[in-house]
C-alpha cells in the first residue's frame, strides 16, 4: 500500500522572492505561496486566472498559503487523488495581521487600504493552526505551477 506526499522538487525560488521563513509577510515583499484546490478547478484558473470567493473568514479574495501543508488539505474532505496545489508568487502589497476571530477588521481590511489579510499560525482561527492569507486583487497572482502529489511506498509496519 502506498501513501500520498506533497513535496517540491526545486526549493530554490527566484530572486527577490520569499519563502515561509519570516514570521509574518512583510509589505510590498514577493512570496512563494500555495492554493489548494481540485484538477478540475485548477484548469480553470491556469486558463481564466484566479477570482476572488465571495465569502470565507476573511470576506472576499483569494485563499492562499506560504504554507504547502496547509495548502495540499485543499479542498477538505476530497479525495486525495483529485487534489492538486498550485505554486504562486504574490506581490502583498499592504498587509493587515488578523490574528484572533472577531477582530474588528476580519471582513473589512481592505476597506481600510490593506491588499493581503494575514491569519498568523496558531493564532485560533484555523482549526489546523497553520498561516492562511487572503489577496484581495487577483492580479498580485502569478501563476508558477501545479504540484501533484506523488505515491510512496508505506514504510513497514504504517497503517493508513
């Protein structure tokens, strides 16, 4: 029996791009991020681009990670097969921390001149204490690539 793995290949992101390793995005920074999403959904954002949802705990924009864990549990409770991440960069632009439920900014930050709303790990706000961000405008989105996960081999003695 095998199991699935989320992993990247290249871990080297281009130039002037970061990766998860500040504690909190940093404003007008580029950063490697993750949405996770399913095969089918993901065609259509490689062909239309990216929309924002119209709700979330965040209100209106586009759900993203610099976290590929966080990321590949996308869509929840959907079959790991059918899942797929697709690997960003984002400009973020003004960023606002909303770092507990209910914080008087929750669904309106942008309202108050801020381009990403970040949700900080371990904060209370996301059952799996990972980061989540969500970009307001769609076009601070480039798109890099998917990632699929991959099978690998249960180790003696694993029970899924």
């Amino acid at each position: 029996m095998s199991r699935l793995q989320w992993a990247e290949a290249d871990f080297d992101p281009p130039p002037g791009v970061f990766r998860l390793l500040t504690p909190q995005p940093a404003d007008n920074r580029t950063y490697i991020m993750y949405h996770g999403t399913t095969q089918s959904s993901a065609q259509s954002i490689l062909a239309n681009g990216f929309h924002q949802s119209q709700g979330g705990m965040l209100g209106p924009g586009v759900y993203l990670s610099r976290d590929l864990e966080k990321a590949s549990r996308y869509p929840i409770n959907h079959t790991e097969w059918d899942k797929v991440v697709i690997k960003v960069k984002v400009n973020v632009g003004k960023v606002k921390a909303i770092n507990c439920q209910n914080h008087p900014l929750q669904k309106t930050w942008h309202d108050h001149g801020y381009d990403t709303a970040w949700v900080p790990p371990n904060c209370g706000m996301v059952k799996s204490g990972l980061e989540e961000n969500c970009v307001w405008d769609p076009r601070r989105i480039e798109i890099i690539r998917l990632i699929r996960p991959t099978a690998v081999p249960a180790a003696a003695g694993y029970h899924m």
